[in-house]
C-alpha cells in the first residue's frame, strides 16, 4: 500500500500475490523522489524521478501496465499536477495527464485507468460567487529565499479603495513549510517559531515599501502549527 499520510511512501508490486519489487520515495537528493527496488535484495534498481521538486503523493499504480501514478510539484511550486511513469521502461519517462494551470485535486481513476476527477479549482469558485480575484505574487525574504503569497485587496466597487490598507496576515509560505525539499523545510530544525515569524514580517514589510499595506494596522492569524 501506498501511505499518503506520511512523508515517505512505499508501494509493493506484486506478481502472483509475492512481492517482488517495491516503490520508495527517498531525500538523498534533498527533494523527496520516487526509486524502485528489488523486493527480496531491497537494493535500488533504479531512480524514477529526480529535480528540484518532490513527489507528494503515490496517487495509484496500474501494475498490469507498469505504471504509477502520482502527485507533483514539477512546473511551479503553487500548482499540483497528476503525473505518470512506466517503472518497467528502460529511461523513464514522466508523462503529464492534468493540462490546466493550477492545484488539481485527483478523485478517482475508473478500473482502466482512463478517467480521473478533478475538484473545482479556486478561480471556478471565485467567478461562481463574483468575488475579488486574489493576486499571485513571490517576494525574497532575508535569506534570499523565493516565498509565495496571495494578495486580497478590497473590491473597488464597493467604494472603500484607498491608497493604502490595513493588512490580515494569514500565515502560508515560510521557512520549515512542506514541499519545497529538505533544506528549506529543516530549515527551522532546533530554531521554531524564529525564522518563521522572520519571513512573515518580511512579506508585511514588502507590502509597506509598495505603499500597499498601513505598517500601525496589521494583524495576524493562523491555525495548527501557524497560529
């Protein structure tokens, strides 16, 4: 089975009901990547995946066809695609299935592996309920690291524009977040609650050199380990 709960994954690859190869995800690279071994040694056989992104998720494996299937990170830290792999081929080739921009949330795959659901995404939910479209943008904190935030403004037509705002910090990206590899997630390691708070202050101090943000009106929240 395929633990979709915990950092590391493993699937066993079984013909005639005895395992004889398995699927693991390793950080010897610093980005968490798909390897296939031998079940019985436990040696590698071979690297699926390699590159400055992680795997996050075993999705399903198609094991009459030698195919996984799994959730990555590849073309931009803020979307998700469906992706997948023949682990029998020679040089492995990664395959995308989901086109769209964005975070795509996979349901389900029908018996042939054919078909596959995708939760609505955000943008859909924004036009339905003609709410303000949110603005995607990066900032470089004090360790030079890339951190991504998404900007709420006010909405114009509702006559409360004003030159700058008062801010609600929501805590998102930051040093010791998952999904951006071992350095920048361990980051925090023997040192919580310091570097965090650090980038956080920098996205707010971003926001008042862009005249965006009031710096005697803001406030912050989270939940879990953010609040």
């Amino acid at each position: 089975t395929a633990n979709h709960g915990s950092i590391y994954m493993i699937y066993f690859i079984h013909k005639k009901q005895t395992p004889t190869q398995f699927l693991w995800t390793s950080e010897q690279t610093g980005y968490l990547h798909l390897e296939l071994h031998n079940f019985n040694t436990k040696k590698l056989i071979k690297t699926l995946t390699n590159g400055t992104w992680i795997v996050q998720r075993i999705f399903d494996v198609d094991e009459i066809n030698s195919i996984v299937y799994f959730i990555i990170n590849r073309e931009a830290s803020l979307e998700i695609h469906l992706y997948a792999i023949n682990y029998n081929d020679e040089i492995p080739t990664i395959d995308r299935i989901t086109q769209e921009s964005g975070c795509h949330v996979v349901h389900c795959f029908n018996q042939t592996y054919q078909y596959y659901h995708i939760q609505q995404g955000l943008l859909q939910t924004i036009e339905q309920f003609h709410l303000v479209k949110p603005e995607l943008c990066s900032i470089l904190n004090r360790n030079n690291d890339t951190l991504y935030c998404t900007l709420y403004k006010p909405d114009k037509e509702q006559g409360i524009y004003q030159t700058t705002y008062p801010a609600l910090v929501s805590i998102y990206d930051n040093r010791g977040s998952a999904n951006r590899g071992v350095v920048f997630e361990s980051s925090i390691k023997h040192d919580m609650g310091h570097l965090e708070l650090d980038d956080q202050l920098d996205g707010v101090l971003h926001l008042i050199k862009q005249d965006i943000t009031d710096e005697i009106r803001v406030g912050i929240y989270g939940w879990s380990y953010g609040g």
